[in-house]
C-alpha cells in the first residue's frame, strides 16, 4: 500500500497526521522519524528550508524532552550559558595571565592593609575564563532566580495550555507534562542565554556587588582587557585597579561573615513575592504559537513576562538598593584611598567604574528584564560620601566598626544626610538605653512604690508648726 507523505499511515492503516507523529517521535526522543521536513512544510504552509526546519525541530525536541526536578529546566540554563560564553571566544587562561592576576591580588591586598580595620583574607587569587565563571556563579544565580524563574515557567506552560488547539491536546494524550517541560526549557534557554552574556562583560567574581562565588577572589583576564580597550591607560594599571576592588569585595564578604546570607537572603525574599501578571499573559496566549519557540523566546527577551512589582515589593527593593549601595560605596571608597598615591589613573578609573556600575551593561539590562530585579547601586556616590564622613568623624577602626552587626548598618535617611548620621545614631542610642533602664526598673519592681513614698512602719517625720512637734499637743 502506497503512502501518502502528508497522511501517512501506522501498522494498523489508520491514517496519521504528520504533526501528530511529529509530536510523538520529539516526546519519544526519536527525532524527525521518516517525516521529510519538506513535505510537512507544503502541508503546513511553511517555507520550505529543510536546515532551518531541522534546526527548529532539534530545538523543539531539546524542550519538549529535557525533563527537570521543577518548573526551570536548569540542565539546559547551565549548557546555553556555557554554548553563549563560548560564543565569542572563551580561549583558557594561560599560565602568564594567572601569574599577572596572582600578583595583582597580592598586591591590591598590601594596599588595602592601611586603609581598613578589617584584616587581609589569605585566599588565592585566582584568573578565570568566562566559562570558569559560569561554573562558580551558576548555583547563586540558580538560589537567586529561583522563585521569579518558577512563577515564569508556571504562567508560561499555563498560557501554552489555554492556547493550544482541543485536537493538538487529545492528540498529546499522557504527554501533558510537555508543555510544563517546554516552559521552564524556555526560561531556562533564557536564563543562561542572559548568565552567558554576563560572563562576557563581569571582570571579577564580585563584579555586580554580589557575592556569586563564595569565598573565592578571582579576575577574568580576558574581560579586564576588554574593559581597557580604548581608554588609552597602561593595562597594569587598569589591572591593579580592578584587583584591589575585588580584594576589598573579598575582604569585605569573608570578614563580615553574616553579609554575604544578608545580601542574598534581601535578593530571595524580594523574589518570594513576585508574581506575574497573568492578565498580561493571557494577552500574550492570544497571539501565542505553540509551535513556534523562536516567538516565545522573543517575547520572553522583551520583558512580557516580567514579574509585576507591588508597592511591597517596591519597598522591599529599595531596602535592598541600600544595601546594594552601602557595599559597593565602601569598596569604592577605600579602592580610591588605596590607590590615590600609587596609581596615577586612580581618579579617572573611579569615575569610569561608578558610570559603569550606575548604569549596567547590555547583559545586566537583559538579565533585570528576565527576572525583574537590577542588582545596580544607584546610590553608589551617596554611599561612598557617607563611608568618608564617618572616617573624619569616627576613623577607619570607627568606621568600619559599622560593618560588625546588620542592625548597625546606615539606612536610606542616612544616605539623604549623611552628616546627621553620627547625631541619629546617638539620639537612637541614647533612646535604647532610656528603654534598657526603664525595663530594668520594671523588672526589679522599681514601679511598686513612688520614689518618695515613706516605708509603712516608719512614722513620718513632724515638720515645723506640727501640732504632733516635740513641744507636745496643744493642751
């Protein structure tokens, strides 16, 4: 029995619909099967461009197979990660670049010695490709991404069910896990395609202000280049600079122990409340292919599943923009005291970093747009004022001193004003104390009787003209 390409039939002569054996060969992991791309592209309406229909279709496949223990497909973050930082160039660093690396840290950490109270960290330096990178960051970027990442890929495998067709849905039988499969693949392509496109313009582990590779000190020699390129400065110099602010991020995070989970535990809880904005994907589903990752993908880029953000969140992210703030400030501050007298082009590397972390690079504006939250410090130069007005008025040992408990750390008010920092402090701590002394009144019974009042048994002393006075009663 002959077979028809855009009907063909199974053993048991039933007619088959191309798509639907499509379908079942990419579920099955099987591949294309005997289905000639081109006669299902006549039968569909597509072009007909055999390699970019195989294309397709391996991508689709790489979705609709890839499974995960939840909604994100993390496999496929960490490969399309590694295949983007890959794609323009990742040569290993050679044994020259990690010596110049090595000595740089140990130098930036001589300069810092007498800048800071907090003392040297005794790590290694370490030179790291761009793919090394990804290595050491993937499981931050995985805790902080988490719960915005879930929410997308529920709300994504939701509005694919709500738009495929009645017949494309019987046809899928048992397979409804697909779709939940192919919504957190998307995001999870997405998510590396963004952590990828980072690892090609951070130039350290901590370069964003977060500590994404725990207890680690390290540059990327070939992104420290590009980040020299056209300034016309002696690349030692722009190396060294870029040392010391990693050094001082390290020592900041390892002898500050409770900062790093302070910082990341902010990130985790503004993320818990995100939820997305289901009428705006239900807008989506409307014009929505499910046949069609590259539309998803593109949509998923221009920011139409980002997280909606409430006024409780909006409060929430500004506390975290503080602290953001307050690290980045102090690394700022006492990168320029470290520098100033042994690096001629201290000054102008300073004001170049401060743009660039104020206004973030194209990778950062893609990530902020995927997950809906920025990790830039907008109020780097308010912090960096704040940190130098309380060394004038409390030296580096007083100043650094407020690094020892969160509840010590400065707030947003404090960044408005800090030259009325030092005077709330004492007024608050003055008001602690009033509060410690009052308790501890209350709680030795100090409150039972007026501080004046008499003991019961003893007889109150006669005052003059009293008729009970020693000249006895009045007869």
């Amino acid at each position: 029995m002959s077979s028809n390409p855009s009907n063909p039939s199974n053993d048991d002569e039933t007619p088959k619909d191309p798509l639907a054996e499509m379908l079942q060969n990419l579920m099955g992991g099987q591949g294309m099967g005997n289905i000639d791309p081109a006669e299902l592209a006549k039968a569909a309406g597509l072009p007909n461009d055999p390699n970019l229909l195989q294309q397709m279709f391996a991508q689709v496949q790489a979705m609709m197979s890839s499974t995960s223990d939840g909604p994100v497909n993390w496999q496929l973050a960490h490969d399309n990660a590694r295949r983007v930082a890959a794609a323009g160039g990742d040569p290993s660093v050679n044994s020259q670049q990690a010596r110049e690396i090595d000595e740089a840290l140990r130098l930036a950490e001589l300069w810092l010695d007498p800048v800071t109270d907090l003392p040297s960290t005794g790590l290694i330096g370490r030179a790291w490709s761009r793919a090394e990178w990804v290595e050491a960051t993937l499981g931050t970027w995985k805790r902080l991404t988490e719960p915005v990442a879930n929410s997308v890929a529920n709300a994504l495998s939701n509005a694919l069910s709500q738009q495929m067709p009645e017949e494309m849905k019987s046809m899928m039988g048992g397979a409804s896990s697909m779709l939940q499969n192919m919504g957190g693949a998307i995001f999870g392509m997405q998510l590396g395609q963004a952590i990828g496109a980072l690892s090609a313009e951070v130039v350290s582990s901590t370069d964003i202000g977060v500590p994404l590779a725990d207890l680690e000190m390290a540059l990327l020699p070939a992104n420290v280049a590009k980040f020299g390129e056209g300034l016309s400065l002696p690349e030692n110099d722009i190396r060294l600079f870029l040392a010391v602010r990693e050094a001082a991020h390290a020592r900041l995070f390892v002898q500050v122990p409770w900062l790093r989970g302070h910082l990341l535990g902010a990130i985790e809880a503004y993320a818990r409340g995100i939820h997305i904005d289901m009428s705006r994907v239900e807008d989506l589903a409307r014009d929505l292919d499910p046949s069609n990752p590259e539309g998803i993908q593109e949509a998923l880029s221009q920011g139409v599943f980002t997280p909606e953000r409430t006024p409780a969140q909006t409060a929430a992210l500004e506390k975290l923009e503080t602290a953001l703030a307050l690290v980045e400030g102090w690394v700022d501050e006492l990168t320029a005291e470290a520098t100033e007298n042994v690096l001629p082009s201290a000054t102008a590397l300073r004001e170049m970093v401060r743009r660039r972390r104020a206004t973030g690079g194209p990778a950062e504006h893609a990530f902020s747009s995927l997950v809906g939250l920025e990790l830039r410090p907008r109020r780097l130069r308010d912090a960096a004022t704040l940190w130098a007005t309380l060394k004038q008025e409390r030296g580096i040992e007083g100043r650094d001193a407020i690094w020892h408990h969160p509840d010590l750390l400065p707030t947003g008010e404090d960044l408005d004003d800090p030259n009325g920092f030092s005077e709330r402090r004492r007024l608050a701590e003055a008001s602690d104390s009033e509060v410690d002394d009052a308790l501890q009144k209350l709680l030795s019974g100090g409150y039972d009787t007026p501080d004046d009042a008499a003991a019961p048994d003893e007889p109150k002393a006669p005052e003059d003209g009293d008729p009970d006075s020693e000249s006895g009663p009045t007869k």
